[in-house]
C-alpha cells in the first residue's frame, strides 16, 4: 500500500489554496501576479515528491528486484499525475520496451518505485493500450524511429508530460531570460505545485527559486518556445533561495 495514498486531500487542498493565488488569465497576461502572498512554508512543511528524483529512478518488479527505471511522468489537465511511462525488461526476452502504469498502481519505496509489471503481465502495460497515452496522442513515426517516440511520448492537448517543461527557458515577459527549470515539487498524491528555476546569470540571484505552478491549460502549453513568469521583475529581487533541505521529502531513492 502507497504510504501517501493517490487522492488529494481536502487538507492539502486547503493548504495548496491557502499557499497559491488564484489562477486568474492566461499566459501573457496583462496583470502580472503579485509573489507577497507566495511562500516557501507550505511546501517546507507538506514535503512531497521531486521530479528530479523520480524521473531515472529505479522501478522494482512484483518480486522486488529491478525491472527497469522510471523515464517519465504523465499528468492531467488538473496537474495530477496520471501514469508513470518505465523502461523494462532487460532481462525478459522480449527486450527492452516502453511501459505505462497507472500512478494507482505505483508505489513509492526506498529503493525506488514499485511497479506491478511482469514478464507474463508485461503487455497489459502496453504503452500505446493506455487510456491516456493511445493513439490518439502518440505519433508513432517511422518504425525505426519507434523506440525514439515511445521513450519521449508526445501526448494530447489535455495530457503532458513532465519533460515538457523541465529544462524549459523561464522568462520575464518574452524578451528577458531569467534561468532554466530544473525541477517540479508535487504534493504527495502527485499534484504538481511548483516549479524550480536555476538563475542563469547573478543578475536574478544564485537560487534556485521555487515559483508556485498555476499550470496547464491556465499559464502554459506544452511546445511553448519558453515558460513565461508572470510576475513584476522588482519582485523577483526579494525571493529567498529555496532550500531543499528544508523541504520534507521523505521518499528519497
């Protein structure tokens, strides 16, 4: 059984409300949001997941040995996760393959993530058989290009993807670079909340800076040219840095 269970709850409902403004327009909006209300103690103290830490974790088969890792994180239009995408099966003798499971299905230990997958159940979680990740949103390509598409999935106009937006330029309005999006922070029913943003000059401090993740569809699509941070520019000069030992991440592998 998953030690934080799958389903937001009302108490990090509250405390996710509480912590973040209100979405209010679209990206390039002509408001920018105020940071005054936005602060780093909700998240120090709820803890959650790092993307960082599970994108190329290990996945752990039913009879607990190393099946794979994980590759990528699938999420809904709510920021929620909805599959993890793992590589399996070095040992199978149907090689390597692309799999898809449920974020129900998953559990977090410390010695990765557990995954149901078998060798005899491994089709179940044929990557282009998902609910979320079919063929309606994955372009297949040429067959020799299948492997390539299936390891970075493109998803439809209502599903993403994690790497969508890690590694992303982050920018103040369209003409000013500001860093590059290291990392999201997810509650612990996988919920994201925040992204991480490495400054790519002292010009915007040495963070890293975590800024609150209003999200897909409301501020940012993915295939977006960069991530636009809709925020005064004098406002980023009081940000602290984000500490990351203080956040509560206790699922670490």
């Amino acid at each position: 059984m998953n030690p934080y269970g799958k389903t937001l709850s009302a108490l990090s409902f509250a405390i996710m409300t509480i912590s973040m403004p209100t979405a209010q327009a679209a990206q390039g909006q002509a408001n920018p949001r105020p940071l005054d209300e936005w602060s780093y103690q909700a998240l120090y103290q709820q803890g959650g997941i790092r993307a960082e830490t599970l994108l190329n974790t290990k996945a752990i088969g039913a009879q607990g040995n190393v099946v794979g890792t994980i590759e990528n994180i699938i999420l809904d239009e709510e920021n929620q996760i909805v599959t993890l995408i793992a590589e399996v099966g070095g040992m199978w003798e149907s090689g390597d393959r692309h799999v898809s499971i449920p974020w129900g299905e998953t559990e977090l230990g410390q010695e990765g993530v557990r995954i149901p997958v078998r060798e005899d159940n491994v089709e179940d979680y044929n990557l282009f058989n998902d609910e979320y990740v079919d063929d309606a949103y994955i372009f297949k390509g040429d067959l020799e290009k299948s492997t390539q598409v299936e390891s970075d999935v493109m998803t439809g106009p209502r599903i993403w993807k994690i790497t969508d937006i890690i590694d992303d330029f982050a920018s103040l309005g369209k003409d000013t670079g500001v860093g590059y999006i290291t990392d999201a922070l997810f509650t612990r029913d996988g919920v994201m909340q925040a992204i991480v943003v490495k400054p790519s000059s002292a010009e915007f401090g040495n963070g890293p800076y975590a800024y609150p993740f209003y999200g897909h569809p409301d501020d940012w699509q993915p295939g977006a040219m960069h991530y636009e941070l809709s925020y005064p520019r004098e406002s980023l000069s009081d940000m602290p840095a984000f500490d990351y030992e203080k956040y509560d991440s206790s699922w670490n592998s």
